[in-house]
C-alpha cells in the first residue's frame, strides 16, 4: 500500500480558522474579564489548558491522518465546521456582553 501525502490548503485552512477563532474568542473572555475587574493573570494558564488546548490537540489528531489519506480530509472539515460554528456562536455573546447589548426575548424568538 502506498500512502501519498495530501497538502490540500482546506486542511491548513480548517486548522487555521478554528485557531485564530480561539484566539478571538479568548482575548474577547479576557477582556471582559479585565473591563469587569476579575481578570487574574494567574488564572490564564489554568484557562488555556481547560479551554484551549484540547481543541488544539483534538485537531492536530484529526489533521495528521488527513494528511496521509484523503478520504478522511473530509471528516477533519466536518469537525471543523462544527467548532468553528461553536466558536462563532460563542464570539457573538461575548461581544454581547462586551458592548451590553441585550436582545428582547419578543424580538430574539
């Protein structure tokens, strides 16, 4: 079995989006974090192990294989688009939060 490499730019650019959106929503918690008077830099640490770095591991885990088999490529952009749209959904309610908008229940149904 011979096994090719596949440097398709959608899973670089998968693992990119999902990246640069924790990034964005990270700076975003910290912010509010700080605007609220409750930003401990020694809690920043903590904060990235539990809520950073399993996403990072979990898509350096589902790149690697895409890499080498194709089919799977598909799979990986599968899970991206999900924690992208998590993320997404989440960067929403911080900047929400951040600029005190609060939307009417008559109006968000």
């Amino acid at each position: 079995m011979r096994m090719t490499i596949n440097l398709d730019p959608k899973i670089l650019w998968g693992f990119v989006s999902v990246l640069t959106l924790i990034v964005v929503k990270t700076l975003l918690t910290w912010v509010i974090a700080w605007k609220a008077g409750e930003f401990d830099i020694r809690e920043a640490p903590r904060f990235l192990i539990s809520n950073v770095l399993p996403y990072c591991a979990a898509l350096a885990i589902l790149a690697a294989p895409s890499i080498w088999m194709p089919e799977l490529a598909n799979f990986f952009l599968g899970f991206v688009a999900l924690v992208d749209a998590k993320y997404v959904a989440e960067i929403i309610d911080r900047a929400k939060a951040f600029f005190e908008i609060e939307i009417p229940d008559e109006i968000a149904s």
